[in-house]
C-alpha cells in the first residue's frame, strides 16, 4: 500500500474564503462522505483533539481520535489519527484563479500488519480500499469547492 495517497481541486477563491470553510472540524461532514461526526476538544488549533465518527462503504461505522497537528491559517490545516498514525492534510496554494486546495492521506510510518489484514478481510483488499480513498478525496474536494464558490 503506498505511504500516500492525494487529490487536488482549484476553487475560484482566495485562500481566506477557502480557509474559513474548512478549518472548522465540525464541518467534516458535509464534505467528506467516510466522516459522520468530528469533534473538537476544544478550539481547532494545533494540539486539540478530535473525537470521530466514520463509515466505510455504508456497511462499517466505528469511532476514531486524532489530534490536530498543523494548524496555519489560510494555509495547512493536518491531523493525525491515533489508531493508525495515518495524517490527513489539506493545503492550500494561492494560484492565479484562486486557491489550489490539496487533500493527501499518509502513512509516515507504513500500514501496520494489523490493519492491513483489516482491509483484506473486510474492506475488499488494500487496492479497492485505496481506490475508495481517493474517491473520497475527490468528492471531499468538490463538495469544499461547491460550498466555497457558492
């Protein structure tokens, strides 16, 4: 399984508009279709934690933790979940037309066995797993650039 996975969008905005939908955790659901609720312990900054709720492929839902480990405004906003060491980051690039808004999965330090005997048995396999991922991406992304350009 590769250590990264990324998709990338160009809203018709500037940073700050992009910045101000998504560094609100409490907002994950409405754009990324894996995460039912996402909770901030506290203001979203670096170092809070977040408690979660996610689902896969419409069948799983289990609850997760992470920590919010960039946290630069109008820049970077990443966390880490505690269960898998996975970082989840959105980073945004001014550009002519607006902000590029980049989303990536990694794994600093690879899929651990445990997880990955996870995904065979029960999520189909590491590819369609990764495959689900990166749609989830995309749609994550375009539901960010829809809000944002409204």
């Amino acid at each position: 399984m590769p250590n990264t996975l990324e998709a990338t969008v160009d809203i018709s905005a500037s940073p700050e508009q992009v910045w101000r939908v998504i560094s609100d955790p409490k907002r994950m659901p409405e754009f990324s279709p894996t995460t039912k609720r996402m909770i901030p312990l506290g203001s979203p900054g670096a170092g809070t934690w977040t408690i979660n709720l996610n689902r896969v492929e419409g069948k799983y839902v289990y609850p997760t933790t992470s920590r919010i480990v960039r946290y630069v405004p109008n820049q970077a906003f990443a966390f880490r979940m505690l269960e898998n060491g996975v970082v989840w980051s959105y980073t945004l690039e001014p550009i002519e037309t607006g902000t590029r808004l980049i989303e990536r999965r990694d794994v600093p330090n690879g899929v651990r066995k445990p997880v990955r005997m996870l995904i065979n048995s029960f999520l189909g396999g590491e590819q369609k797993f990764e495959a689900e991922l990166v749609r989830g991406m995309n749609e994550t992304l375009e539901r960010i650039k829809t809000v944002v350009e409204r």
